[in-house]
C-alpha cells in the first residue's frame, strides 16, 4: 500500500514531460468542463422545464406518508385510517432525513435544496481532486477539479431529484476529515451518505484502517436513533420492521440494476432474490476487511495512512455487489482520482489504459455507453479489474519492473 498510497498522493514538484503533461490534460479539462456544464443544464431542464423528476415525486410521497405517522410500506405497518400509502425501498432512518429536504415546502424545496447539495458535493469532490493531483502542474490540477463535475450521471441525478452526487461528496468529505483525524465529524458524514445505505455501507472499513471506530459508532449511532425516531412517529414495530427485512422482502427490484449485480446472478441461477443480496452483502463485509488488513499492514509505518486506495477499492465493492442504477455511478470517484493519481504517477501502458478505461465509463453518458454491446458486462468488469490492480499496486511493494518513474532518466 505504500506505493499505492505514494502514487496516489503523487510526488511533490513531478510533473510528466510530452502531450501527456501539457496538451492532453488541458484538453481534457476542457471537455470536462463543457460536459459538466450540459449535463448539469440537461438535468436542470427535464426538472423544472418538464417536471421529469419523477425520483423526487416518489420521495415526496413517502415523506408525506410518514409526516401523517403513516410508515410507507403496507407490509410493515398499515396505514392508520384507509388511504393508500406508497410502496418504499429506503430504511426507516432515511424518512426523518426526509425532513430537511421537504418540510415545509415539498416538492418544490426538495427539488432546490438536491440540486444545491449536488452544486456543493461537486465542490468538494473538485478540491479533492484538485489537492490529489496538483503535484503533477496546474494542467492536470485542473483535471483533477473537474473529475467530480465531468461525471455524465451528474445530469441524471438533477434529472431526476436524486441523492446519489450528494452521497458522493459526503463520501468524499468522509475520506478527507478522517485523513485529518476527524473521526466524529467523519462518522456524521458518512451516516448522512447512507440516505442511500448502497451507495454508503462499502466505505464503512474506512474507519478501521486508522482504529477510528469511535467515528464509526458515532454514525451508527445516528442511524440508529434515526430509525427510532422514524418507528416511534409511526408506532411501527421494531421486531415487525427487522422480520420483514431478513424474511419478507423479495428484493427483486434488484433486478434493475445497472450492470450485472447480485439481482441478476439470482435471476440465472432461480435462487431467491434477497438470499442472493445478503451473500453480497457477506462477500462486501469479507473482501472490505480483507482490504483493511491489507492497508493497515502496508502502511502501518505512515503517521496519517492514505485512504484514496481503499476508498477505490471500497467504491468498486460496493457498486458491484450491491443494487444501483447508473446515476449511482458518482460513488466510483475515488476510483477514478486513485487511477489518474497511480497513471501519472507511474505512467506504464497498463496502469494509462486501466486509467483511460475507469475515466471512459464515468465520463461517456451512458446512453452512448448503451450502444457498445455487451456495455452490462463491461462496465462492472472495468471496475473490478481497476479494483483489483489498485490492490495489487498497493500490495507490489515497488512499481512494475517496466515502471519509469516520472523525471527518470
């Protein structure tokens, strides 16, 4: 880990000579920036223009069944008086989370306060990303700022009043206050990223490589007086609540699911959707405390250890065995500035072409993505290779025997 984590803070003064440190970066900034300004605008007008956030009606109407002390979901609590009640796949700690994007003014402050929040993540992954490569110039800086904004799912979330770029950012922020020592305030981060629980739970091993465990039960901590909150306001069982999330929900939602995921595998196979779900799950917590031992023993000798590589791979863990559409793919940018940071960093043709690939998924829209056949199969295969080769960096010990360190010979 401890090449990984030099790559990809990068060498200070370093910045690579050629096309590959002056010309291509700044063309890249520059698509980035004009990709991130059309998405953002595309996403502002199916919302406003043509009242297309059809995510954020959904939401609304499960918050508006929990303000009248109606839990959403009629398998676990029917509604108090006959009124129909919508149907919900988020854990009760989200609805009081509800609160702050809906009361009092609804739809209309749901839609402005997302899209504000998505203006401020992408501001903190730009910083991030900014501080990760500055020490390759102010070319590839710049690229690194707009890595976070270029992100073509950015449109899609607006479009649709999604949470998943906010969930991002606070992920982001999560890596940079626990690199600090922050661990409360990391914990309260990453405990408001788990509104959405699949795009947030991965990143939960990121407390352990530095012992911050008391940042972690300050998160779960949250969450679980959330949910209190959330069954006492609907007189919902506990045990009613727990019996229908290990027992009864099918789960085959997860079907839909961007790529090829958990959902689909139970579909080949004709096992039952929510077994299938929780084996991910098993494999996620077994592969991310793998990943921590490895962080840990690798940079047991760094004062502050690196992050970005196991929130890299952390992303992949959690995109891959967990349910998510492709507007979730915001939570893959540590993968993304880990691979920019190792590229440059150490610029063989193995380590430019993995980064190439990461940045090509996140960037291309995804309906041009679609057009590639085979798109459901690549894409999670990118990601798990990208995955898999920022472990092995980690681990090497010493770049590949082909490796020409940047300012060599």
């Amino acid at each position: 880990m401890a090449v990984a984590a030099s790559a990809c803070r990068g060498e200070p003064g370093v910045t690579p000579e050629g096309p590959w440190g002056k010309v291509v970066p700044w063309l890249l900034a520059g698509c980035l920036a004009v990709s991130a300004c059309g998405a953002f605008g595309m996403g502002l007008w199916q919302a406003w223009v043509r009242n297309g956030d059809d995510d954020m009606h959904m939401r609304v109407a499960e918050y508006a069944a929990f303000r009248v002390g109606d839990y959403p979901n009629k398998s676990v609590d029917m509604p108090k008086v006959m009124r129909t009640v919508p149907f919900t796949v988020y854990p009760p700690y989200a609805f009081p989370m509800f609160v702050a994007f809906f009361e009092p003014g609804g739809r209309l402050q749901g839609r402005i306060v997302v899209e504000a929040l998505t203006i401020v993540a992408i501001v903190i992954m730009g910083f991030y990303g900014y501080e990760r490569l500055k020490s390759f110039g102010t070319a590839w800086a710049t690229v690194g700022a707009l890595a976070g904004a270029g992100m073509a799912c950015n449109g899609t979330t607006v479009a649709l009043g999604q949470f998943s770029t906010v969930c991002a950012g606070l992920l982001v922020l999560q890596v940079m206050v626990l690199e600090r020592g922050w661990a409360a305030v990391g914990g309260l981060s990453w405990a408001a990223a788990m509104i959405k629980p699949q795009v947030g739970v991965a990143f939960s091993v990121l407390f352990l490589v530095n012992r911050q465990i008391r940042g972690l039960a300050c998160g779960i901590g949250v969450l679980v007086a959330l949910g209190a909150v959330a069954l006492w306001w609907t007189e919902t069982s506990a045990a009613t609540m727990l019996h229908y999330w290990l027992f009864r929900m099918q789960m085959k939602f997860a079907v839909e699911s961007g790529g090829v995921g958990p959902g689909h595998v139970a579909e080949w196979l004709g096992v039952n959707h929510r077994l299938a779900q929780y084996a991910a799950l098993v494999a996620l917590a077994g592969l991310g405390l793998a990943a921590v031992i490895v962080a840990r023993l690798v940079q047991r000798d760094i004062a502050v250890p690196d992050l970005l590589p196991l929130a890299g791979m952390s992303a992949v863990l959690g995109r891959v065995l967990t349910y998510h559409r492709h507007y979730d793919n915001s939570m893959l940018f540590p993968l993304l500035v880990a691979w920019l940071s190792v590229a440059l960093a150490t610029p063989t043709a193995a380590n430019v072409a993995t980064a190439v690939a990461v940045g090509l998924t996140l960037w291309i829209p995804m309906r041009v993505q679609e057009w590639v056949p085979l798109i459901q199969f690549i894409q999670p295969a990118i990601w798990i290779i990208a995955g898999l080769r920022l472990a092995s960096v980690a681990v090497s010990g010493s770049p590949p025997p082909d490796a020409e360190r940047p300012g060599d010979g």
